[in-house]
C-alpha cells in the first residue's frame, strides 16, 4: 500500500473514532509532528565569522560560561 492509500486508510480510522477519543488521539499526533526538528538547529551559527574561532577559541568560550 503506497502513501496515498496509508492516507485514505487514515482517515477512514479517524473518522471511525468514538468522540471521547479524539482529544487524546489528536494529541498524540501534535506531539509526533512537533518532535520532527528542522535542520539546522536555531543555534547553529550563534558566533560571527566562519566558526574557526569557535574551534580555535574553544576554552575560552567555555570559560566565559558558553553564552550565559
């Protein structure tokens, strides 16, 4: 069964759930869309330049309590 199939069969099970089930079911499936991150992260390229002080500079950076 191809992926438009999968999303027919779906629909048809969401239409077959009982009320009182709905909430927890939808839920469930906010929870799973929202653990599916974007890439890159927001704090890739926090540091100005081309990220060689990072690498070089890395004690100090971390000594300065690493962006608190």
């Amino acid at each position: 069964m191809g992926a438009e199939g999968e999303r027919e069969e779906l629909s048809r099970l969401v239409q077959q759930l009982p009320d009182e089930d709905v909430p927890a079911v939808l839920s469930d499936l906010r929870r799973r869309l929202e653990s599916v991150r974007s890439w890159p992260p927001a704090f890739f390229g926090i540091e100005p330049g081309d990220g060689t002080r990072v690498g070089a500079d890395h004690d100090e950076i971390l000594a300065e309590g690493f962006g608190r």
